[in-house]
C-alpha cells in the first residue's frame, strides 16, 4: 500500500503540493484527476524523489520512501512511465527494456516472454529503434519498460496525452488485463474520462495541490457530477 | 610522394593522442556537464608517474599500467571530494576544476621542480620508409592509442555498462526511475575518462618534454576537438580531433608552431560559425 500523508512539495519557493493525503490500495487501479497545474504531475514527481518533498510523508508498505534517491525508490519497487514517454529514441526496444532489467535486477530479463505476450508489437520490433515508433507505441514500451523492473505499484502521469484514441482504448484494456492477472497496484494520473471508466477501480480528484474528493468507479458511472466539477468538462 | 609520409604519421600519432585526452575530457561533459579544466594535468601527472616509474628502473609497461591507475585513483578521490558536489552547476565546474589544476600543477612543481623531466624511450629502434627512418616507438604509440580508443568505443557503446551511461547522458531522471545509481555511473565514468588521460600522459612521455606546463598544450586542443566534432559525445570527437589535431600538426611542417595555433583557431572559428553543432551536427535549423 502507497500512503501519502500531509505532504507538502513543489519547485523552489513555490509549493504546489498542500498538505495532500492519500491511500493507495494494494491490488486496485487508482486514477487521480483533475485540471491542468492542480498538481498531479508534482505529485507524482514526488513520490518518484524527482522533486523534494518539504514536508510530510511517503511510505510504501510501512516503509518510508521519501529523502530516498530515486532509484532507490525504484527499486523499493515503484514503476514510473513519465509524462511524455520519455523512451530512449536512439535505443532499440530491446535495449530499452534491458536498460529496465540492469537497473533493477537482471533476474527480471525472465520478465520478458510475459512482457512480449501482452504487447507483442515489441517482439516483432525488438531490433526497432524507439525514436521510428508513433506516439501511441512509444507509450507501450515505456509502461512495458516500467513493468520490466518488476514493480508492485506501477505510477502512469497521463499515459494517453497525444495519443490516438483507438490506441488509447487498447492500452486501457490491456493494463486493466495486467492489474486482474497479477493483482499490480497501478496509480494513473488521468484526464481522459473513458480511460478512467474502463480501468480504474477507484477515483481521486485533486484541486490546488489537495485531495478534493474521492468516489468508486461504480459512482463516476451513476453520478457525473464529480466529473463536471472537477475536470470542467 | 614518399617524403609526406613522416610528417602524415605525427599528425596521425598527434591526432590519436589527442583522441585519448579528448575522449576523457567528452565523457565527464557529456555525461555529468562537469568542464573540466584540470583534466590536461591529471594528463600531466600519468606523465610524471611515468618518469617516477622509470627512475625506479620499472618496465615502461608496468610505468604505462600504473600511470593509468595512479591517475584513476587520483580521479576517484577528486570525484569524492570536489566533483560529486558540483555535479549540473557547469560553471562552477569551471571554477573548481581550474583551481584544482593549478594546485596539481604547483604540487607537481614542490615535488619535481619547475624544470623539465625527460622518459627515455622503450624502443630505440626504427623503421625504414623507403629514403626515410621512423621511430618504432612512435608506430607503437599509435597502436596503443588505436586499441584504447577502440576499447573505450567497445565500452560505450557494446557494454551494458555503455548501455547505462548513455541512457544517464540521455535522460537521467528517467534513468533513475529504472533503478540505474545515476551517482555511481557519474563516478565510474569520471574514473574512466581520467585514467585515459593518465594513460596518455605516460604514452606520450617519451616524445615530449615531461613539465608542469605540458597539459595546457593538450586541454585546449582536447576542448577545441569536442567543439569542432559536435554530434554524438564519441564519434565527434574523433572526427574533432582529427581535424584539429591534423590541422595543428601538418601547418607546423611548413609554418611556425605558433602561425599553426593560429590557423587552428580560424578554422575553430570557422567550423563553429557555420556548422554551430559541430562537423557531425549539421546546420543548426532556422
């Protein structure tokens, strides 16, 4: 379980993160929405220690992980696919996901037949340089790449951003498919509404750096309410 | 035609020492932006080691093997205690890196005296060219030089030790989200790129006058060749290096040293005014 209590963060004097609290429960898909700048991306920056925290805390299953270098956290076994992908473009795919297994234990190179089985556009093309893939494949390897370390909680910060929409409908199911097999805890930053409804078991909504509110899933799907409020839309 | 062939292999044994400093100068800033000016004495020092090495009576190899690991050593402490708080902050870099080459310099100045030290060289012997006699030593030299360029190439570029460090030139927030010791890959690579340096030195010992000032006259080559290159951090520098080293070391032929200086500067100019990404870069897009 991921628990983030009171925390407080942002970049130099500015804090964007106030006092935000949450649970993160094993085993669901948690979806944080909410506007543009309200903070979801600092958070997850946070959690990754890519950015300081000022004050409060982040404990991953009792341990506290915040103070701790990034690749620390890494490997206490926090998955990340950044905003923008962020794959290596002059890499292949299969050094990408090797660079994944050197960082975390190259035990986890056994991880691969299951990683080409849910995508298998990335056995076909493993020789392929990343920088030559769409927007929506280079989204696939980098949450193939995050899996690769063999994470119990997998963070995605926007993972549908330019991405076309039957691209994003397959990765949904196909991420909804990986947290029912293995029971992966999976925390997606989100503001695409049907992404969401597809996989998420439950919905946190952030306003100014705070938890505003939370529902079900069952509850988005019969009250749109929160929706409206929150994303505008 | 045959009498261009000694001057081509200075340039070309010139050309591939200045490859080793430049290599090591390009993975400290390509990898950690760290410029750093101390590198031509850690240079000077493999150099020095060497001469030490000889007057113990200790085989030029073993000399050659313990100027790069002395100089490594050298690298490791000065990663630890300077370097590794300044990592990011290039400029400060700068500054840093230039006191510490004046306190290498003036170290080695306390311990050596300011006059010049000569290495006597492992092979005497030459060879023919047709008319003209070429030192052996000077062939060996070039083919010392080739083989750790070439097993430095291997090592970024085939290893997975290469593998990681140019995904931390890259991106290294996102490399360290894949669990990869950012910190620890800048210290091994600081290592490496300063223990080639100190190899360099010692190489190079035999053929030029061993004194505190020699690593100037290969840190603003060095420097001029990875802004000349461009591009990729290891294949601009060798087309870099050669271009300036080439340049420098066949004008000498036919002007003087310091006209040849000159000369390299202009084309430095040159080659930076209208390819600012360097040889390999292309045009900067309009």
């Amino acid at each position: 379980m991921l628990e983030i209590s009171n925390l407080n963060a942002g970049y130099g004097e500015v804090t964007v993160l106030r006092n935000f609290s949450c649970r993160i429960e094993t085993g669901q898909v948690t979806a944080l929405m909410g506007r543009n700048g309200m903070g979801k991306t600092t958070l997850m920056k946070s959690i990754m220690g890519l950015i300081p925290v000022k004050s409060g805390t982040i404990h991953l299953n009792g341990i506290q992980i915040n103070g701790k270098e990034t690749y620390k956290i890494s490997r206490a076994g926090i998955g990340y696919v950044p905003q923008g992908r962020e794959v290596f473009e002059q890499f292949t795919v299969a050094e990408n996901l090797r660079l994944a297994a050197l960082g975390s234990s190259l035990s986890n190179l056994d991880r691969l037949p299951q990683i080409h089985d849910w995508f298998p556009i990335l056995k076909e093309r493993h020789d392929q340089k990343a920088g030559t893939f769409s927007g929506g494949q280079q989204q696939v390897l980098a949450i193939a790449r995050a899996l690769m370390t063999g994470p119990e909680i997998l963070l995605l910060d926007e993972p549908t951003e330019g991405i076309q929409p039957n691209i994003v409908h397959e990765i949904s199911l196909q991420l909804a498919r990986i947290a029912r097999e293995t029971g992966l805890t999976i925390l997606v930053v989100e503001q695409n509404v049907d992404m969401v409804r597809t996989m998420a078991d439950h919905i946190l909504f952030m306003e100014n750096g705070q938890l505003a509110d939370q529902c079900s899933a069952e509850e988005l799907r019969s009250d749109e309410t929160l929706i409206h409020r929150y994303l505008s839309i | 035609m045959i009498e261009i062939l000694p001057p081509l292999l200075d340039a070309l044994s010139y050309i591939l020492v200045l490859i080793l400093v430049a290599l090591g100068l390009m993975i400290v800033f390509g990898m950690m932006g760290v410029i750093n000016m101390a590198h031509g004495e850690l240079f000077m020092v493999g150099a020095y080691v060497m001469v030490v090495c000889q007057s113990l009576g200790l085989p030029f190899l073993v000399g050659v093997l313990f100027s790069g690991i002395l100089v490594g050593l050298l690298g490791l402490l000065i990663e630890a205690a300077l370097i590794r708080h300044i990592y990011t902050r290039t400029l400060d870099t700068i500054l840093a890196t230039w006191g510490l080459s004046i306190a290498l310099k003036q170290g080695i100045v306390l311990i050596f005296g300011p006059e010049a030290q000569s290495v006597i060289s492992p092979l005497s012997d030459t060879v023919s060219l047709g008319e003209f006699s070429y030192p052996l030593y000077r062939l060996l030299l070039m083919g010392a030089s080739i083989a750790l360029i070439g097993l430095t190439f291997w090592l970024f570029l085939k290893t997975d030790f290469g593998l990681t460090a140019r995904a931390v030139i890259a991106r290294p927030d996102t490399a360290a989200t894949l669990g990869i010791n950012t910190r620890s890959l800048y210290r091994r690579s600081f290592v490496i790129g300063t223990t080639l340096a100190g190899i360099a030195g010692a190489l190079v010992a035999p053929l030029i006058s061993v004194d505190p000032q020699m690593g100037l006259g290969y840190l603003i080559p060095g420097f001029l060749s990875i802004l000349v290159g461009g591009a990729g951090p290891l294949a601009g520098v060798l087309a870099g290096g050669a271009a300036v080293g080439g340049t420098n070391s066949l004008l000498t032929v036919w002007i003087s040293p310091v006209a040849a200086q000159i000369a390299v500067f202009i084309m430095a100019i040159l080659v930076i005014r209208l390819r600012p990404e360097g040889l390999l870069g292309g045009r900067r897009g309009k």
